[in-house]
C-alpha cells in the first residue's frame, strides 16, 4: 500500500496544497512552526479519522476558516482507493472511502494501518497508564476489527458506572437501592472486559519479542529491554473483583477496578526504564517500541504500514541514526527472537527534518525519493 496523493485545503495552518508522493520516501524540509508536522497529521487522519496532536476536530480547520478538507488517493492491491475527510466549524465530521460514507467510523480502523514516531512519544514511558493503554488500543484495533467496538462499549458503560457512583458518593445514599443497576452495567461490561483482556494479553506476549529484536538492533545489543502487560484481572475475575471493591467505589464515586487500569512495565536490565534509563536509552526505547510496532503489524496484516517519522533525529547519536537508517531502509529483516523474517517491512516512509542536509544523507540508503520544502504553510516540491 501506498500514498500517491494528499489534496490539503484549510488543514491547520495549510491553506491549499496538493502533493504527490514518490512511493519509498519522502522528505518534509522546513523551519520549526512551519507546517512539516500538520503534513503528516493529515495523513494519520486518514488511516485514524482523527488527529493525532489536536483533540477537537474544530482545532484541525485553519484559523478564520469554516470548513477543511483532507483527502489522499492510495494504491492499495493493485487497484486505486480514495479516502476523504470534510470537517466544517459546528458540523458533524464527514468521512468517506471512495464515494461512501462510513456509518461507524470505528468500521475505517485498519483499512490503512499506519505508525507514526514524534516527540510525544516520550509520553509513552514517562506519562501514565492512559498513554500506554492508547498504545495498545491503536496497535491491536489494526488487525482485530472486534476490538475497538467492544473497547467503545466498555468505555460508555464505563462512564455510565462511574457517574452513578458519583451521584451515590456526593449524596450520601445508601447503594442498597441502585444494586440492580449497578449489576446491570456489570453484566454487560464483563464480557466486554474479558475480551478486551484477552486480545491485550496476547498482543503484549507476540509483541514483546518484537520490541526486543529491535531494540538490540538499534543498540547493538549493548543493553537488555523488556516489555510486561499489568493487568488486574489477571488476578482476579471482574464480578470478583467488583464484589470485594464496590464499598471503596462508593466511597471514590468512581469505578477502581478493571481492563481501563491496564499498563505496561518497561526495563532495561532489570530495572524500570523510567526511572534508571538515560534520555539516549528512552529515545531508542520509543523507537524500538515504534518500530517494533509496525513490524508487528505488517508480520500480522501482511501489509506493511505507512511510517511517519517525525522529527526523531535530534536527539539519537551517530551510530543509532545510522542503524535506524539502514533498517527502516532494508529490503529483508530478521528478528531471531520474534522468529520471523519479513521482506519489504516499510514500504513507504515519510519524514520531516529542520536540515535539508539532513534529508539528502538518507537518500543515499533509498532508490526512490521525493523532497517538499514547507514555509508558513506553503509547500512546494524541491527539485
């Protein structure tokens, strides 16, 4: 799969732009501020069918405007696909696959599995489980087209517990009266929690060789990382679980336990990544974890997926930059822990950089390469 087109009309801070991209790598050149990162958003969009840096669709239309449009036209199977997203200020957003409109966009998840690696990524070690949980969410909702269906269910009920608790803890009355409703949203969360369980836990245990592989490959095996999925059920069952903490719940007004407590644990060498790796360490964990990501997706979808690679230079030393380089470059790579082998892992690659410079060191590892320079919100390809 690839992306031969992005039409961008009142996109953040991109008024009109209509790109076509080569299909191995393309490169976004530009100042800080200058639009490089809306680029790629637009594209996450696409694959996602919502931002990943904004989190009101209003906050995606260009200041004064009212309407923006994305649309990107793919080659996917041999055959054309076109992909459109019409956001309008007070609107509902529009979302279509060729001339149809989805219904649920949750049913567009997975049709154009994609990565992407930015600096918010640090979020993913450093901030809570929530981020960690999205991680997961973003990666298995790809290939399990059940899941983020049983995931949004869960949520709703979720909230639905939890304001009933609320109203139970600020007005002091008793739960004797509301324990058939109370066990009506357990009812219908349980199997929803089990599920969503179920495909974390075997996510993390085929994932993790993964990440492993590809964190020796980019540190050359001079450091030992691990990846461990948490999860309170895993000791106990949900209606157990409910039954011994729905006092607490009724003291906190919200719902303590269950799969939306979930978390990963990363170490290095034993220890907890957040708290003894060094800014070079968590920088190449993310990536690995990033990277690890897609090649996971593409060993499982037999697709390889689009990968964004957002201004990640900065901080790597020489050698990492390299070893990242030739990987995402390579034609065939090995994982003897994963025990797999996969050919053409990336197929296409986007990335943004401050230094031209910069862009055209990478060339050198590609056959095929486009380069855009952005400029307060203008882009123009570099000839």
């Amino acid at each position: 799969m690839t992306l031969k087109e992005l039409h961008l009309l009142n996109y953040k801070n991109i008024a009109d732009a209509h790109l076509h991209f080569a299909d191995r790598l393309n490169g976004l050149v530009g100042l800080n501020g200058q639009g490089k990162t809306n680029i790629l958003d637009a594209i996450y969009l696409l694959s996602f069918t919502k931002s990943a840096f904004s989190a009101q669709d209003r906050d995606c239309i260009r200041h004064g405007e009212q309407m923006a449009m994305v649309q990107g036209v793919y080659e996917k199977d041999g055959e054309p696909l076109t992909v459109s997203c019409g956001l309008k200020q007070g609107g509902k957003k529009q979302f279509r696959r060729g001339d149809k409109h989805y219904q649920r966009l949750s049913d567009h998840i997975g049709l154009l599995p994609l990565v992407l690696i930015s600096p918010q990524d640090i979020g993913i070690v450093l901030d809570g489980s929530e981020v960690r949980r999205k991680f997961i969410d973003g990666t298995v909702s790809q290939y399990d087209p059940a899941y983020l269906p049983a995931l949004n269910s869960y949520s709703q009920l979720l909230q639905q517990r939890n304001a009933l608790l609320k109203q139970l803890a600020e007005n002091e009355t008793g739960a004797a009266a509301f324990e058939d409703v109370l066990s009506v949203y357990e009812q219908q969360m349980q199997p929803l929690a089990q599920k969503i369980y179920e495909a974390r836990r075997l996510f993390v245990n085929r994932f993790a060789p993964f990440f492993t592989d590809t964190y020796t490959i980019l540190s050359a095996g001079s450091e030992e990382v691990c990846i461990t999925y948490q999860s309170q059920l895993a000791e106990r069952s949900l209606p157990e679980a409910w039954e011994q903490t729905r006092r607490r719940d009724l003291i906190l007004g919200w719902t303590s336990v269950g799969c939306h407590k979930d978390d990963l644990l990363f170490t290095i060498g034993g220890y907890a990544v957040k708290q003894v790796a060094s800014q070079g360490q968590i920088k190449t964990c993310l990536l690995a974890l990033r990277l690890a990501q897609a090649l996971f997706l593409s060993d499982r979808t037999k697709q390889p997926p689009l990968l964004l690679l957002d201004d990640i230079f900065d901080r790597l030393d020489s050698r990492r930059v390299k070893r990242l380089i030739e990987m995402v470059s390579s034609e065939r790579i090995e994982l003897p822990t994963a025990q797999v082998v996969l050919n053409t892992p990336f197929s296409q690659i986007f990335l943004t950089d401050t230094d031209r410079h910069h862009i055209l060191r990478y060339d050198e590892a590609f056959a095929a390469m486009k380069t855009f320079v952005v400029s307060e919100g203008t882009v123009t390809e570099d000839n």
